[in-house]
C-alpha cells in the first residue's frame, strides 16, 4: 500500500516547532492513546454484541471485535515494551466504550453500524495523523498504525453496507459520537 503521506528520509520530531512534543513525549502520547483507543474500540463491540449476539450483524460485528482484540494485543505488547503509562481513564473508556455500544445496538443494528462509522472515521483520520509525524526511525510503529487504520477503514465500509446511514438521525448521532471520540482521543493522549 502506498503511505498517503511522506516519511522517506524523516526522523521522528526532527522538524518539531517550539511547543511541539519532544520526540520522547511524542511517542510515548501515540502509544498511550492507541492502546487505549484500542481497549475503548473492544468495549463498543463487545456492547453491540451484547445486544446484537443473535443479529444478522453479529458475524460482522465478531470479525471487528476479533481484530480490535488483535490490534489491543499489539498495542498492548507495544506500551509494555517503550515503558509507556497507560491512561489512567480506562476504568472510565471500560464502561463508556461499553454503554456506547450497547445504547446504539438498543436503538437498533442501523445505529450500531452508524456508532462503528462514526468512530472509524475519527481513528482513520486520527491514525493517518499518527503515521505522519512518524519518521523512518520509527517505520515499524508507522507501519503498525498504518496496517490498522486499513482494518478500521474496512469496519467502517462493512458498517455502511450494513445499513449505517438508515439510522435514525444518522447525521446528529454520527456528529455526536465523532464528537465523543474526539474528546476521548485528547483525553488518552494527556491524561
């Protein structure tokens, strides 16, 4: 696949601006925020299947929570390995990634894919974002990110065949949940 953005010669924060995260601080906020971007991604699934267990989506849904546990798997191992502190807010993205799932299963499979759409979205532009201040010196964790936004724009698609946009309201409940993912990527990346 060809990188939509140019790295060749890079080194990570080479360029940086004063005020811009030295390198160390960088890496360490892109790995805090992605692992716990991940364990929120499983929740909302696992939320959705706990509604959706028994839906014609639920096949669907299995197969995205399955990659979310990889990708988590990964970012896991990668937290562990640069000595990164995790957020402190997972206790709060175990039940919000939970509850979100969940509450937009409740108002039917069409808002549970429009949930997945909404937050795919902010993670493939969030991802793109990430691999893009990753330099050469860093090709393996920018090939990672790289590999995983391919799988959460593949959710997203699989969510808009499903039926996505015939949620009720579909463009207030996507604004609001890119909205919350957002807030929730800020937040991981500091806190």
């Amino acid at each position: 696949m060809t990188e939509p953005y140019p790295t060749t010669g890079r080194v990570t924060a080479a360029d940086r601006l004063p005020g811009d995260p030295d390198k160390e601080t960088l890496l360490a906020e892109i790995v805090r925020v992605d692992q716990a971007g991940e364990y929120g991604a499983k929740r909302i699934y696992e939320g959705q299947l706990a509604v959706l267990g028994k839906s014609d989506a639920a096949p669907a849904l299995r197969a995205m929570l399955a990659q979310e546990e990889d990708h988590l798997k990964t970012f896991n191992r990668i937290i562990a390995d640069r000595a990164v502190r995790p957020t402190v807010l997972e206790p709060v993205w175990h039940v919000a990634g939970f509850a979100l799932g969940a509450a937009t299963a409740l108002l039917g499979k069409d808002a549970a894919m429009a949930c997945t759409v909404a937050v795919e979205n902010v993670i493939a532009d969030h991802y793109a974002e990430q691999a893009a201040q990753l330099g050469d010196d860093e090709k393996d964790l920018r090939d990672t990110i790289t590999r995983f936004r391919c799988d959460e724009m593949h959710h997203r698609d699989v969510s808009l065949e499903l039926g996505a946009e015939n949620a009720p309201a579909y463009p207030v409940l996507t604004a609001a949940i890119s909205a919350g993912t957002r807030l929730a990527i800020w937040l991981s990346r500091k806190i």
